[in-house]
C-alpha cells in the first residue's frame, strides 16, 4: 500500500480488502500522514487515526519513507518508517521497496536483473518489465489515486503482483 496521506476509511476499506486475501506482511511504501502542499486536505483526514490502525497491525509491517514523512510521522507509529528503502524477500522473488522520489524507473538503484523496485509516489498503479529484466510494480494510491486511476492497493500472493480496487 502507498500514499494512505492520512485518511483512514480509505486506509479501512483498503484493510478490509487486504484482509480477505489472507496477507502476510504489509508493506506501506511511504505518504502514511501528511497529504502534502500540492494535495489539498482530503475528507476525513485523521492522521492520529491512521496511525493508530496502523499501529495495530505493527508486527506485520515493513515500512519506508515518503517524501511526504518526516521525523514528527515516526513519532506516530510503533514500527520503523524513515528507511529511504528497504529490501523484502518473498517467495522467488527480490523486492527493492522504495516511494519513489528517490528511486524509479527513471534513476534505477543499483539492482540485479529479475528484481522487483515496488514504489508508490504517482498514486498510478502500474506493472512493468524493463529491457534490463526490473520489474516496476506500483500499487496506486489508497487515498489520493491520480490520473484517472481508483483507490487501490498491490498483492503478491507469492507467484504474481496484482493490482486490488478499493
């Protein structure tokens, strides 16, 4: 899940579709409260909220940065959110786990062929194979989709990353 930007019935519905696919781990990839100077206020923005139901679920958590986080949002939470990216084995694959403003498709960090870099930061869902063999997976946002896209989420049931409509 990306860019949740505070709003917690759409982090609840997004929870809700998750837990009926029976997940793991939740990897959050960065915007968890503040929704930023060029979003605007979302309804129901609630991020004492967010973190709170967040919190709840803190063993099953990996978390990175958004560029939208700071200092004052880890102070929120009970599990670690300020790594610029971490890196997630599951199944066969190799996850490079990131927002976005950092690392993309455009600026790739330094990644073996048939890795998966997972970031959110567009609020666009996408899932792509570059020519270099780096698959790019972006759940979408679950709050604040963009460029005609719904509220969604990503899944990886251990074979294959699909995209959830919230």
């Amino acid at each position: 899940m990306s860019d949740i930007h505070g709003v917690p019935s759409a982090l609840e519905a997004a929870l809700k579709s998750a837990d009926a696919l029976g997940f793991d781990r939740l990897v959050l990839l960065g915007d968890l409260l503040y929704h930023g100077p060029r979003n605007g206020v979302p309804s129901f923005y609630d991020p004492v909220k967010v973190a709170a139901m967040l919190n709840g679920r803190k063993d099953r958590i990996v978390a990175v940065r958004g560029n939208c986080d700071a200092e004052v949002d880890q102070m929120m939470f009970e599990f670690p959110m300020m790594a610029d990216y971490a890196v997630l084995e599951a199944g066969r694959e190799t996850f490079f786990l990131t927002h976005g403003h950092l690392w993309n498709e455009y600026r790739l960090p330094p990644l073996g062929m048939g890795t998966v870099l997972a970031h959110g930061h567009t609020h666009i869902p996408e899932l792509k194979r570059l020519e270099c063999g780096i698959s790019i997976f972006n759940p979408g946002s679950v709050s604040l989709p963009k460029g005609g896209s719904a509220r969604s989420f990503g899944y990886f049931d251990g074979e294959s990353l699909s995209h959830y409509t919230i």
